[in-house]
C-alpha cells in the first residue's frame, strides 16, 4: 500500500464568528470564512482526511515538504513519516509548522481507520468511550447582554450547568477590550460564576497570557479562595522559570505549557523544571495526535493530569485513549451562539453532549467525522 496523491480543496462556509485584532474570536454576523480539506490517497483508492485553516496547508508546503516525504510510501508508517517531517522543520519550520505536521498526521491515522474501518480510538487502543466535557467560555467582550460584565459570566454559566456541564472554563478579558487587561476583573467574573454554579461545579481559568509574575500571583491567590481547579497560561509561556515560581507560589495547580513551542519534547523540559501540575497538549500544538499522545504518556509516567487544549475529533479521541486526561475542552461558547448547530461541512457533530455533561466517541471509521462532501464540492473557491 502507497501513498500516490495529496492534495488540497480549500472551500468557503458560513460562520457567526468574527476575530478581533488580537486574533480572539467573538460572535458576530453571519460571514464567509474559508477552510481546506487535507486528502491524502493510497493507491487502493483508500483516503484520509483532516480540515485544516487554508494558510497552514500552502501549496509550496505542500509540494516542497509534504508530498516530498510522503508520496510513495506507506501511509501505516505514521511514525516514520512524522519524523522525517519534522527532521525537515531544521531551518524551514517558519514554512513548515507544528500544525501542519498535526494536519498530516491526523490524515493518516484517518485514512488507517477508514482502511480498517476501525475508529482510530480503537486504533490505538480506547480507555473510555466517553469523556467528562467542561464548557469553554469565549474571550470577554463589551457586547451588551454577551460576556461584557462579572454578571453575564455568571448568568451564561447557569445556563451553561443547566445544559449539564460539570465543569466551566472562563476566559477572561484581553485587548483590544478597552480597558483590560485587569485582575480584579477577573477574579470578579470568577467569583460571579463560583456564586452562580455553586461549590460542586469544577471551574478553571485562561486568563491575559501576558500578565507580570506578581499579577500572576494575585490571580492565583484569589482562585485560591474560590475553589478552582486550575490556572491557565497567565503569562508568557516562553519563560518556563515564571510559571517554575509561581507553581512554587501557589496552592492552586498551574497549567502549561500551551502555546509554548518544542512539542512533547519541551513538556517534559517543564515537567523536570516542575513549571506545571498538570501538564497541557494538543494535537494542534504539538504536531499531531502521535506526539500527542506521547505527552500523555509522558505525564501519566510522572504520575500527573495532562489536559487536552481545543476541541474536535482529534483532541477528543486523545482524551479517550488516556486513562491522565480528566476533561474533553467543549467551546468556545457565548450567549449569542448556539455551539451544537454544527458547521456545514459536517453531517453531524463529532462532540455531542448528553444531558449528564458527557462527550460520547462516534463508531465511525477513521477520526469519526461525517463529512459533507457535496457540501464542499460546491462551495469550492479557486
């Protein structure tokens, strides 16, 4: 089995959501945004897939890196292809990036499963087959009624636990919001949810990623006295010596890393330097659900949670084959959107939540995504 084709179709689809200059999204009125579609094809007729942003997945990064290391091959040896794309990174990782390793690994393991036809949590080996999901609350904004005030956090997350979400993760306010970023805003949005949701819901926070070692501090010290169960990336994660101090400051379990580079290989740099309680990945931002899962392990052999950064099927398949991952991050979510619409791309959700507040694996092959594809076909731009 080789693999004899890749290619890209990069289409257009309706969204209510809008970034803001600082890249955070925030609903808004119905637009246009494009997305692409990875297809990798084996010469049976065997394909796999996986959505990607279109800048991600170039045509130049798809003809000098990825159809270089993958064309002829044979797409079951995941790892080896993975590590040749990433020995490729030397001096070219501007072009060639971790995400983009993350979309052409994902392809892979889809197209595997779907040549099985096994789902890939089955594929490499499921520990549960549904996962607790915490809400994931958008950015704050200054949206009459949105998340503008500590009240509409705290009247989102009562509908939020009356949806049957065990767990609620706010993000606070960052600029361009006029006046943020600010600390006792923060804590006073975390003390509106605590009051709204009671003492049995588990709360967390991803806070302004830039705040000093001594706002960092404050943040903690007051999520201390409201119970929370961690604290997010307050600072910028390339200093692992801040967040190694303020683990060392707080009672409250510290995070991280998230969007620090150096895939699995850099967590385990911060657990050695014990920056981090509980360790963060993604498939997104550590090249794939193979390294991934490497840094699940990793965590589980030093006996710590790692929690998974983002939604999707990827992410949630990870959270499934790790006996140390507690939580499947469900959002981002915001009084003006209803996030179990879907998108039109797929059939159907690949994260629907059960009345308890579970996330249940789909039994289709492959990722488990149900594509639309005569949605796509005709939406396609040049």
């Amino acid at each position: 089995m080789k693999i004899v084709d890749i290619n890209v179709r990069v289409f257009a689809h309706t969204t209510y959501r809008h970034a803001d200059t600082a890249g955070h999204a925030h609903p808004g009125p119905a637009h246009k945004v494009n997305l692409a579609l990875l297809t990798i094809v084996a010469d049976d007729g065997t394909e796999g897939y996986c959505f990607s942003p279109p800048e991600i997945v170039r045509p130049h990064v798809l003809d000098k890196f990825i159809k270089k290391v993958l064309i002829g091959q044979d797409p079951f040896d995941r790892e080896r292809l993975w590590q040749e794309l990433a020995h490729w990174q030397r001096g070219s990782a501007a072009q060639l990036t971790d995400r983009t390793l993350a979309i052409v690994d994902c392809a892979l393991w889809d197209l595997a499963g779907r040549k099985l036809a096994v789902p890939v949590h089955k594929l490499i080996g499921g520990y549960r087959d549904k996962v607790r999901a915490y809400g994931s609350i958008m950015c704050g904004d200054e949206l009459e009624g949105g998340l503008a005030t500590p009240e509409d956090y705290g009247r989102f997350a009562e509908k939020l636990v009356k949806r049957g979400y065990k767990g609620i993760k706010l993000h606070t306010w960052m600029p361009p919001v006029s006046w943020a970023p600010d600390v006792k805003m923060d804590l006073k949005a975390c003390a509106a949810v605590r009051e709204a949701v009671g003492p049995d819901i588990h709360l967390m926070i991803d806070a302004f990623h830039w705040y000093s070692r001594t706002e960092a501090l404050e943040l903690g010290k007051g999520l201390e006295k409201l119970s929370f169960d961690w604290i997010e990336e307050p600072m910028d994660e390339q200093s692992s010596a801040s967040y190694a101090w303020l683990a060392a400051n707080l009672d409250i379990p510290v995070l991280g890393p998230e969007s620090a580079g150096g895939k699995h290989f850099s967590r385990a740099e911060w657990i050695t330097s014990n920056a981090c309680d509980i360790l963060r990945t993604g498939v997104h931002d550590v090249g794939g659900i193979s390294p991934a899962m490497k840094s699940m392990h990793l965590a589980e052999s030093f006996g710590m949670y790692c929690e998974i950064h983002g939604n999707g099927a990827p992410n949630l398949i990870v959270a499934a084959c790790s006996k140390n991952a507690k939580w499947y991050e469900r959002g981002l979510l915001h009084p003006f959107l209803e996030y179990d619409d879907g998108f039109e791309y797929l059939n159907a959700l690949v994260d629907p939540m059960d009345e308890h507040g579970y996330v249940h694996l789909s039994d289709k092959p492959g990722l488990g995504e149900d594509i639309n594809f005569a949605f796509i076909e005709a939406n396609l731009v040049a």
